[in-house]
C-alpha cells in the first residue's frame, strides 16, 4: 500500500549538523506574555523512537512549549529544531511530519469517524481512494472505533472521542505525535486505553505528550521532563530519576536480630548513614551508601555475619514519581 509519506519525498531534511538521535531539541526556548514570562531558557532533547513525558502542574508552560514547537506562537528568545528544521523559520514542513491532538479535541459531532479521519487524510496523500479507506479502517481498528466508525461523534463518550482524537492525529503516520494531556479528564478505563494505544505507537513514532497524571507518566514514559514555573528542573530517562536524586539508598527487611546487622553496617565507611524502621516482627533498615558495589557485594552478608538475622527483602530504593516530583517542584516554589 502506498502510504501518505508519498506526499513528503521532496521535503527531507537538510544538513544542520544537529544530532540525529534526537528529534526535538531546544536551546534557550524562552516566551513572554507581555510582563507574563510563560517559559524561561527551556534546553529540550527528546530521543526517537521514545515516548517522552512532558510534566508539571496545570500553569507550568506545557501548552506554551507544545505552541512554540509547532510554530502556532513565536519564541521571545532562544529557538529550537524538531527533525533539524527551525521551529519558527520551517514550521510549516515541521508540520508535514507531525500529529497533533489538543488538549480538547473539537469536531464537527455531525459527521463521523471515518468521515473525520478521511477528511484528515486528503490533507496528506493523494493516492487511491481504497488506499486512503485501507489506512482509515486500519486506524479506526488500532482505536477499538471500528464498530461505532459510522455513528455520528455527537454520540461518542470523552474516551471514545480522545481515541479519535488520537487517531486522527496519527492517521497519516507522522514521525513526531504530539500530544497535549491525551489522558486528562477521562475515568481510569479511558486513561488505560488511551495509554495502550500510546505504547503501541512507539515503534513507529516518537511520542512527545504533556500531562499533569504522574501514574500515566510512570507507566508509558521511556524520558521525562519535569517544568515548574516556565523552568525545566529535570530531564532523565524515568529510571534515572526514580532511582533517587539524593544518593544511593538501600532497603533491607529484616527478621530477627537486627541490631548487631545495623552495628556491622553502619560501621563500614562506605556508608553514609542508616535509618532504622521498626515493624511488629520486622525491621527495616534504610541504608544510604556511597559505593554502590560496595553495597550490592557486602550488604547482605554483613547482615547475616553472625546468624540470628534472616533477611527476608533486599534492594535499591525505588522512588515513587509522586516523591521525586513532589520534591522538586516544592523546592522550586520554596525558593521564589
């Protein structure tokens, strides 16, 4: 099947020696609403092939960013590529490649959706009519549409319609989707379709998505970003930032004698300090090391050194995102 970058051969990308490991990059993305500073020196570097988590709290600039990346505002300073072309200069063959679903989906509720989804596609590809009708019914199928593709979308429940939403957007297979809060306001049934369908894009696009729904984020995201304020305060793959900020620290459940385990450990100076959590037959200890072989080699044996302790839970502390980003953006307000 022909497909509609049959429309795109003459666009390509040109040589700007930017790094074709990442699809957006930003340098100093910065925009002010008059005395209203909306986003302050923003350096984004969103990977291909991933899908990217662009966190905050309702205000903290993700619409404006998603705006300036599509070329529907001007920066006030700094700039920015997606596939290498310039965000303000190139904006509309930047567009050519991408699917973009608004925060609020808006459609004409007479029409339906496989009316909705060919109106799209004429925008992107003048082949054969059944080729365009074999890409629309393989669209609507990826949705779960296909068996209320002829109703009128006046009909349609908020899940249904944010599935069309993203359908339409990605009907023309974009390399770039972007996504402004897909998940918001649905129940927890239309969060979990609209994220199936997100993971199952991945191995043909690059998912860059807005959201405020840190379980979201923590389920589908391979890299996230956390903005507060206009103001970038993280960007790591999510098992980076859920490793823990603050050092290496080490949970150790145990049964029995603990104490002479806490005296053998918190001795070693590769250990930076230990906090003891008493249970009703268990006792946790939480070790914070500065050698993580150290720790991954000798933990567990200086724990059972003299027998009278059994270890039954060990590992790295994973944090939840709630805490990492809860820590940060509370730290950032703290501090202004």
């Amino acid at each position: 099947m022909d497909t509609p970058r049959t429309l795109m051969q003459g666009v390509g990308t040109v040589n700007t020696g930017h790094n074709e490991d990442y699809v957006i990059e930003t340098q100093g993305l910065s925009k002010s609403f008059g005395e209203t500073v909306a986003l302050r020196d923003l350096n984004l570097r969103v990977p291909r092939n991933s899908i990217f988590g662009f966190l905050g709290p309702n205000g903290a600039g993700k619409t404006t960013t998603i705006k300036l990346l599509l070329g529907l505002i001007q920066p006030t300073a700094g700039g920015g590529t997606v596939f290498g072309r310039d965000i303000s200069r190139n904006s509309v063959e930047v567009r050519r490649r991408i699917g973009y679903l608004a925060q609020v989906p808006s459609y004409y509720t007479h029409m339906t959706a496989r009316e909705i989804l060919r109106f799209k596609m004429r925008f992107y590809y003048s082949g054969p009519r059944e080729a365009i009708e074999e890409r629309v019914a393989e669209t609507l199928g990826m949705v779960e549409l296909d068996d209320k593709a002829d109703r009128p979308i006046k009909g349609f429940s908020g899940g249904e319609r944010q599935r069309l939403g993203i359908a339409q957007a990605q009907v023309h297979r974009p390399d770039l989707l972007i996504l402004d809060e897909p998940a918001a306001n649905l129940d927890p049934m239309g969060r979990r379709d609209v994220l199936n369908i997100m993971d199952g894009l991945r191995e043909h696009s690059t998912v860059f998505y807005s959201t405020h729904i840190l379980d979201d984020v923590e389920r589908v995201s391979d890299t996230v970003a956390i903005l507060n304020r206009g103001e970038l305060l993280a960007q790591a793959p999510i098992g980076e930032l859920l490793a823990g900020g603050g050092g290496t620290v080490y949970t150790m459940t145990i049964k029995g004698d603990h104490q002479s385990a806490y005296s053998r450990i918190s001795a070693q100076e590769w250990v930076s300090n230990v906090n003891v959590v008493h249970g009703d037959e268990r006792t946790r200890l939480q070790i914070g090391v500065s050698d993580e072989g150290a720790a991954e080699d000798l933990l567990l044996r200086l724990a059972v050194a003299e027998g009278g302790a059994v270890v039954t839970e060990f590992g790295r502390r994973r944090y939840e995102l709630e805490d990492v980003f809860v820590d940060m953006v509370e730290g950032d307000n703290g501090g202004k």
